[in-house]
C-alpha cells in the first residue's frame, strides 16, 4: 500500500504549493505556449479562409455557410498546432534559461535537470490526455458539421460532391450495383441491379431496372421496367419476367448507397466499432478504420513526446534560443509527421502490423529523446 501511496507523496511534497522555482519557469512556459498557440492557429484560419474565399463569391447559397464552415474548422486547426506550439515554446524557454546561466544555476543549488522540468513534463502528459478527449468529443464532431457547410456552399457552387456514381456494394441478403443516386428525389437512376444469395452462396433471383425509387414508409423499393429473373437450386433458369413497374422488400435504405463509406476521422472511438461491423457487412475494406482506432490514442501522444524533446533540445543550447527552438520545432515535427505519415500508408496496404505502425514513431522518438538524456548525462 505504501509503496502505491509513493509517487503520490513525493508529488504533495514537491509541488504542493507549487514552489517559486516551479511558478517561475512554468509560467514564462505557459505564457510562451498560449501565445504560439494562437499565432499559429490564427495564421491557419487566414489560411482556410483565403481558401474558402471564392465560395463567398460565387456560392448560391447563404454565405454563413462559409463562416460557419471556417468556425467548425477552428477545433481541428488547434489540434494541429498544439504540439508544434508546445515543441517550440519548451525548447524556447529552457533555451532562454540554458543561455543565461540560470538553468546552470538552478542545478548548482542542488535542483537536478529531471525535477526542473518535471511541471512542464507533467503538463505535457496533461496536454495528452485532454487533446485525446478534445478529439473525440470536440474536433470530431466539429469536423462532420464543417463538411456538411462545405457540402451545401459547394453545391451552392454547382460542384459535385458526395456524389455516388457506379457503386458494387453487398447488403444483407445479396449483393447490389447502382448507377448513380438522386437523392433529391431518393431514387436511384440509370440502372440498379440486384441478386439475392442464399446462406450457402447460391443465387435465388436477379433484378434489373433502369430506375429504382426507395419509399421510406412504408419501406419499398419501387423498381421500373424491371426484369426478374429467377433459379432453381441447380441454378437452372426458371423464370424470365419483365414488369413496368414492380415492388420489393430489400432491406436496404437509400443512405445505404448514398453514403456507403463514411470517413474515419469523422467518427468517434465507439462510431469507429459500429463503421467497422457495417463495412464487414457490406464487404469493404476496414484496415483504414483500425487504424483510425489506433491513431485518437496515438496521435496525441506526440505532445508528450514533442515536451520531452524540446526540453532536452532546449537544455543544450548554446546561442539565440528563439532561432535554435525555431529551427528544432520544424525539423522534429516535420520528422515525426514524414514518419508517421510513412508507417501509416505501411500499416493501411498491410506492410506492417497496425500496431507497429501506429505506434513505431512515438517509440522512436521516446527512445531518442532517453538516449539524448543518457548523452547529456545531467
């Protein structure tokens, strides 16, 4: 019991109160994060804006809908920034007190490196888990409300989008190519086949139209100049019909080919399992949607990992610590995406275990940032 009680007594010892050491290196921290933090994210929303400029031009549709989508999009800007930011202002500070000799001085009146930067690490594990909690129940949904604003402004525009054009897809009892789908008049056009399967693989019946309509109470399936054609169980033809106009009970709705695969990172942990039951259901490839999985835990952990890297960066650094933090920032968080980036394409054509994958780069980074420790030997 006492040795589980430990940690949590060295903590109330050390940091409550919080000491003037510990209040002076991490505000000056938290003040330099705060501010890099909305620099950036300022400078990604006039990005997105510039971008989205030519729907207030020629949009159709109620400009809100562009404000509406550059607001949405604003959780998702923040998200991407945070670890950057917290890079450059770690590696920013410690640099500043590295070059003036009071990180030196602080280790001289007998302060150990580790307990100088244990807030600032504690924060970074904090910032960890928040943003992966931010993600799943702030940016997530905020990004599916952006992509419908971006769906109603850009058809406003008279462009395509969410547009379902030649689609194979298995249903629960058979399997289905459609055309294209207007979903206006929630009918499918241009031609809709389907054949039922039994349990054993076998097809019972096939049927053809030019133009399927789907009513939704009751739930129907109206098909037009329809031909059905059925088997026996020696899969001998046994009927040939042609209808002008026939109903059926597919179990199918018109969403179902409308939107048949929905994106990842527009879905939580808990949508992430349900997409992945609907996707084996339907016969499509789910290795993106584990991956997704892994990533809402993963990701995040860069914050942590960026924290102890810009510390140890930031502890030896010998002239101007803005320009040397500036420099470190892009080259380690441009790494860590390049691999990142590079071990999830891997994981998605099954190069490489998911697992690896997702987790290799934050493990490479953790080991450099002890190994740099070891070298630094303080």
């Amino acid at each position: 019991m006492n040795l589980l009680l430990t940690p949590f007594l060295w903590f109330k010892k050390e940091f409550i109160p919080f000491r003037t050491l510990d209040r002076y290196l991490f505000l000056d921290f938290f003040k330099t994060f705060l501010g890099t933090l909305i620099m950036l994210t300022s400078m990604i929303v006039i990005y997105k804006f510039t971008d989205v400029m030519k729907y207030l031009v020629s949009s159709k549709v109620n400009q809100v809908h562009v404000y509406l989508h550059v607001l949405y999009s604003l959780p998702s800007m923040v998200d991407q920034v945070v670890a950057p930011a917290l890079m450059f202002s770690v590696c920013f500070v410690i640099g500043q007190f590295s070059v003036n000799k009071e990180l030196v001085a602080m280790m001289v009146a007998g302060v150990s490196f580790i307990r100088i930067i244990t807030p600032i690490l504690f924060f970074g594990i904090a910032i960890w888990l928040v943003m992966t909690l931010f993600g799943q129940t702030v940016v997530i949904p905020a990004n599916k409300q952006a992509q419908i604003e971006f769906s109603i402004m850009a058809k406003g525009s008279n462009r395509l989008i969410d547009f379902v054009y030649q689609l194979h897809i298995k249903g629960k009892k058979g399997f289905y190519y459609v055309y294209w789908i207007d979903e206006k008049d929630n009918t499918v056009k241009g031609g809709f086949n389907y054949i039922e399967i039994t349990p054993d693989g076998h097809p019972t019946y096939t049927v053809s139209s030019q133009k399927a309509k789907f009513i939704p109470s009751p739930h129907s399936w109206v098909l037009y100049d329809a031909e059905e054609v059925r088997f026996n169980e020696n899969l001998e033809l046994v009927s040939r019909i042609k209808y002008p106009e026939k109903t059926y009970d597919f179990p199918e709705d018109l969403a179902y080919f409308s939107k048949p695969i929905r994106n990842p990172e527009e879905m939580n942990f808990f949508e992430l399992a349900d997409e992945i039951q609907s996707r084996i259901t339907k016969g499509i490839p789910f290795r993106n949607v584990i991956i997704q999985q892994h990533m809402a835990f993963a990701m995040p952990l860069m914050s942590f990992v960026v924290v102890t890297l810009g510390a140890l960066a930031g502890a030896i650094t010998k002239r101007s610590a803005g320009v040397a933090s500036l420099g470190l920032t892009i080259a380690v968080v441009l790494l860590y995406y390049i691999l990142n980036s590079t071990a999830k394409t891997l994981a998605e054509n099954g190069a490489l275990p998911i697992w690896i994958g997702m987790w290799m780069t934050p493990v490479i980074f953790t080991s450099a940032a002890y190994l740099l420790y070891r070298r630094m030997n303080i």
